[in-house]
C-alpha cells in the first residue's frame, strides 16, 4: 500500500489557475498524461484546425493505448513463463 497525493493546476486565462489536491491510500498507482495541440497560422479559425487536431489526438490516444497492450501481453508472457517454471518444480 503507498498513500498518493495528485495535485492538478490549469490556467485560466493570462492570470488565474485553479489547483485540486486529493489524496489516497492504494496498491494501485496512478498515471497522468496531457495532451497539448497547438495550430499556427495567419487568421486561422477553429474549424479549419479541428480536422488535423482531432488526427494529432486520435494518434497520441492510440499510442497511449499500443503501449498499454504492448506492457500488458509483456506481463502474460511472465507469468506464462512463472507458471510453466511453477509446474515444473512441482514435477520434480
């Protein structure tokens, strides 16, 4: 068990933020990722943005998510492999 504290700060606007802090006691740890876009051009409106922001974000999700599955297959192919050992020195 490990007591985590998450502190979260977004601005608001040039001169605000707005800070949340909790705490818990888990087994489990958290993870905590931002996704940041951002579009430059000359007189560009929101609309002609959003097609390849929403691209941009659908890849950075995706990613988030392969890795996930890439960390978790790794996991079972351990514990396969603990089993499979687990077994054999039960045999013996």
């Amino acid at each position: 068990m490990c007591k985590v504290t998450t502190v979260n700060s977004v601005s608001q606007g040039i001169s605000g933020t707005k800070t949340s802090t909790s705490s818990e006691t888990s087994n489990i740890e958290k993870y905590s990722t931002r996704v940041l876009s951002t579009a430059n051009k000359v007189n560009l409106k929101f609309e002609n943005a959003m097609p390849v922001l929403e691209d941009e974000l659908v890849k950075v999700i995706t990613g988030i998510f392969l890795k996930i599955k890439i960390e978790m297959e790794m996991i079972f192919m351990y514990l396969d492999e603990y089993k499979k050992m687990a077994k054999f020195y039960y045999v013996i």
